[in-house]
C-alpha cells in the first residue's frame, strides 16, 4: 500500500509512465481490430445489422464488437435470464445480450425513435432472436416507469443504460426501482473523452454524465468503479454498478 510519504513519488512514477506510453486513436483502433481479429468469429447476424443499421442512416454509435463481446460475457457471468436494456439504436447490443440469455430468458429494450426500433427489430429478427427480444418504444422514463408498474417486468438480473447522456441520472433512479441485491448495472459512454473531469464543461451529455456520477457516489445501495477505456470507439469509459442492498 502507498502511504501519504510515497504519494508525490508514486505520482510522478505514474505520470512519467504515462508520457513514456505511445498513445493515439490509430493505434487503439489498430490494437482494438487485433483483438477482434484473435477473438471474435466471423458473425453474419451482427455484421448484418450494422450494414443494416448504417444503410437506414442511423448513427454509427453503436457498441464495438470487443465491446460487444464483453456485454455477452458480463451477462453470461451474471446467469442473466432477464436483462434491460435503455437505448436500442440499430440493435447490435441487444444481439449480443441476447445471446447470453438461457432458454426462457427475456430482454426488453427501450427505444424512442421509430425508425431505430424498426431496424433494431428486424435485425433481431435476422438473428433468429425475436423470441426472447421485446422493444419498447417511447421515452425511456414513461417506459420505465409503466415497467414498474406492471410488476412483471423485474427485477432485472442485469441493466445496460446507453442512451441519451442528460437521462443517465433518472434512468439509475428507475433502474433500481426495477433491480434486486446483486443486479448488475453497466452504463455505457460515461469518461466523455476525459471531459467528465471537467465541471465547467459546457456540454450537455458531459453534464448530464457529471450528475449521474453523484447521484451514483451518494447511493448507498450499490457498488461502483468506472473504466475508462480506448479503442476503435476513441476514449470513452464504462460504469459498473453492483446493487448490494435490497430497494
């Protein structure tokens, strides 16, 4: 353990090992295609659904399949049989999800635009996955909430939140509501290119980011660490968030 006396030179030990570190979004995205190159087959579903995806024009902001295989692997760790997800885009999480679900396991995902569900369910679709796929369509907040409502919707075994950053906040708020003792939470997008450090940032999604840090470091029902994380995607970082306590 370092102590208070080693602080400043562990410090500068860290920061010297940074600046010694070859950095640059060519180089994360050469390394990111290496990695998939080793460890992802070839998938026709999932590469259809992007072409799909960018075709109908929807933006290219979807997961990257290292990404995407870390999603199925958390999902697969966690014996996921129910899972949400808030933002479905073109539906290539929701493939990957999906994939980790047992027999008689369940995803509902929540979109808000039309066109994105439309792609995102035909997609799913072509991934022989429609049975075990729900897409909800309108805001995210009605849909969580009516999801609360119902009862029969939770508590989800796992939730992916990556949608419009402003929500984060009430989105972790009804989450919980829709989660148990031990539901994984992960949110997508959350380090903003470093700029989540920033508070006087004059983005939105930055923002929007910041407040669901709080609320996150002052809810005492669950456990956080957030990565950050480089790649084909650029620099961004991921939450993950254990609920440790009952609602």
């Amino acid at each position: 353990m370092i102590g208070p006396q080693n602080a400043e030179f562990s410090d500068q030990v860290f920061t010297e090992g940074l600046l010694n570190l070859p950095m640059g979004q060519e180089q994360w995205a050469a390394v990111d295609n290496y990695i998939t190159d080793l460890f992802l087959e070839a998938d026709p579903a999932l590469e259809a659904a992007l072409g799909a995806s960018s075709a109908a024009g929807l933006p290219a902001i979807s997961v990257s399949p290292t990404q995407g295989k870390l999603l199925h692997l958390l999902a697969q760790v966690q014996g996921a049989s129910k899972i949400l997800e808030i933002g479905t885009l073109g539906g290539y999480s929701t493939i990957w999800l999906a994939r980790a679900l047992p027999a008689g396991g369940h995803l509902i995902s929540l979109e808000l635009d039309p066109k994105h569900a439309e792609v995102a369910r035909a997609n799913v679709a072509r991934a022989g996955l429609a049975d075990k796929v729900e897409i909800r369509l309108g805001r995210a907040v009605d849909s969580l909430k009516q999801l609360v409502a119902e009862g029969h919707g939770g508590p989800f075994d796992l939730i992916f939140i990556d949608a419009d950053k402003p929500g984060y906040a009430d989105y972790l708020q009804w989450s919980l509501k829709l989660a148990r003792r031990g539901t994984l939470i992960i949110a997508d997008n959350v380090v903003r290119k470093g700029e989540v450090a920033n508070p006087a940032s004059s983005d939105a999604n930055v923002q929007g980011i910041r407040r669901f840090n709080e609320r996150l470091a002052a809810e005492k029902r669950v456990s956080t660490t957030v990565l950050q994380t480089v790649g084909s995607k650029g620099y961004d970082g991921i939450a993950l968030i254990l609920v440790i306590a009952d609602q």
